[in-house]
C-alpha cells in the first residue's frame, strides 16, 4: 500500500504537475492529502476485489472528470 502511494504520488507530482493549475487555498484544501489518501486506498481495495483495473479506471475517470467539469479546466492549450 505504501508503494502504491509513493507511485501514484510521483506519477500526480512529476507529470501532472507540469500540467494543473496551483489551486487556491480553501477551506476545504485541508482536506485534500486525507481525502486523496484514502481515495488511492480505495483504488486499492476496488482492484484487489475486483481483480481488474477496470472498475479503478472507471472510478478514477469519474474523480477526474468532475474535477475538469466543475472548474471548467482544460489540458488541451498545455499539449
């Protein structure tokens, strides 16, 4: 599970940092690392249930999905 998290944690930090806007500080960003944490937990178990990376993929597109859809963020002028 820690090797898990350092993975996903380099993958966000090395190649989407390039890409994602710096967020503004909330209220809510200190929940952040926690939520995210235990997302990629989540992930975990989803796969080792499920023995498949689909239903990790669907869910991770959905996480996405709503965080480009609600701040109407594109990738698209960074390609």
């Amino acid at each position: 599970m820690l090797l898990l998290l350092v993975l996903a944690g380099l993958i966000h930090a090395l190649f989407w940092a390039k890409f994602l806007p710096i967020a503004e500080p909330t209220e809510l960003t200190r929940f952040s690392i926690p939520l995210n944490l235990g997302l990629t937990g989540a992930y975990y178990w989803l796969y080792r249930r499920s023995g498949s990376m689909w239903p990790v993929f669907v869910v991770h597109f959905l996480v996405d999905a709503q965080l480009v859809w609600i701040p109407q963020y594109s990738i698209l002028p960074d390609i």
